[in-house]
C-alpha cells in the first residue's frame, strides 16, 4: 500500500501564540543563546535549496552579505566624497580666477571656458539682462528673457532637470536643443545686475533634481557680485 502523502498540520491559534511570545521574548533578551549555548547545534533553519543549516551558519550567512552591502555602500560614499574633492577643487580654482579678471571680456571667458573644459560642460550658456547691451558677451532685453524664460527665473534658486523646447532655444539655440538630455539653470541678480547662466549635458539624467548643481549656485553668486563691477564702468564709459 503506497502511503499518503503527508500534509503539515495547520498551526492553531495557541501556536501561533506561544510562538509570538518565543520571539517577543528572544527579540527582548537578545543574549539568551549566550547563556544557553547548547541549544545552538540543535536549531536547524530551512535553506532555500530545501537543505538544512544550524543558527549559527545561518547568522554566519547573514553577517557576511551585510558586510559586503557594507562595503558597497562605503565604497560609494567614498567615490561620492571623491567627486565633490574634485568639484569643489575646479570651483575655487574658477572662483579665484574671477577674482582676479580685470574686465567683463576676461570674466565671461574665463567661466565659460572654465565649465567647458575644467567640468568637462558640453553646453554652457551665460545671458546678461539689459536693455542697454553691452559689447562683451551676450545680452538680452529683460522683457525678451521674462518671456522666454520667466518660470525659471521666478523661483530663485537653481533648477534641475527637463525644461521645455522654447526655454532651451532662448538658453542654447534651436541646435544644440536637440542634443540636450538635462539641464541646471540659476538666475543672477545682484546690484542691479541680472542674468541666467545654463548648463546642460546630453544625459537626461544628469541634471536630476538638485543633486551635484550646488557648485552652480557658488559659481552664479560670485559672478553676481564681480559683473556688475565691469557693468558699471562699462556703461559708464559709453
């Protein structure tokens, strides 16, 4: 006679509550194998191939994949503190130097070729605001920029991520547009002074949110207190 095959009892409502209570009682006295250590060898937990490992393998098993998410995980903290030693290095670099310039010309180049070749910025777009343009660098109407690109200049602080078609052609032109993936855009103002300076990369996942732009603010609010020197003298001059 072929034996039945044997079905596991279902567990009734007092198992369950004993075993409630084991483990309430196990989570609250956390050195209970401690002081009974002969129970160890006895505890057998199922594998997921259907075999059989005692506790402490089990507790091996486990300490040893934490370890290694551990050290993922400190691995890319460090890539990240990395990045930022070096963010921060190019930025002081191009802080120093806009320090030192000695005209709007000088200025203008020294960011743009800064964020193209020290930050390795494939799009970069810096646009001063005057209805009275200057001969250095790029100037639109307060009026035409309003329009473009009101909404982005409104929330006074860098924005990250998509922008709309209209908003790229006034930051970069029609072509470059189409090789844009993401983009960080803030807004300068200072002394009378206003502006927007763009960059954008071909990722769409570059520019994301306001991660990695901080250095973008930093760069925006020293250009903010050096333009309007050369601005000043400039007009002055005409």
């Amino acid at each position: 006679m072929t034996d039945k095959p044997q079905v596991p009892a279902e567990t009734s409502p007092s198992e369950s509550l004993e075993a409630a209570a084991v483990a309430a009682y196990l989570e609250a006295n956390p050195d209970f194998f401690v002081e009974h250590e002969e129970l160890l060898p006895a505890l057998r937990i199922p594998h997921q191939r259907g075999d059989t490992v005692s506790l402490v393998e089990r507790q091996m098993k486990i300490l040893r994949e934490r370890n290694i998410e551990m050290r993922h995980k400190l691995s890319h903290l460090m890539d990240v503190a990395r990045d930022n030693d070096r963010l921060f290095d190019k930025t002081r670099r191009l802080i120093l130097t806009l320090m030192d310039a000695t005209s709007l010309e000088e200025t203008v180049i020294a960011v743009e070729d800064s964020l193209r070749q020290d930050f390795q910025v494939p799009f970069v777009s810096l646009i001063l605001f005057s209805d009275n343009p200057m001969p250095v660098g790029r100037w639109v109407s307060g009026g035409e920029a309003q329009t473009a690109i009101g909404g982005l200049l409104s929330e006074g602080k860098t924005i990250s991520g998509t922008l709309r078609e209209h908003e790229l052609d006034f930051l970069f032109g029609a072509e470059q547009r189409k090789q844009i993936g993401s983009t960080a855009v803030v807004a300068l103002s200072h002394q009378g002074l206003h502006g927007v300076l763009a960059i954008a990369s071909r990722d769409p996942h570059h520019y994301k949110s306001s991660v990695g732009t901080l250095f973008l603010t930093y760069i925006a609010e020293v250009l903010g207190r050096v333009l309007p020197r050369f601005t000043t003298a400039l007009r002055a001059v005409r």
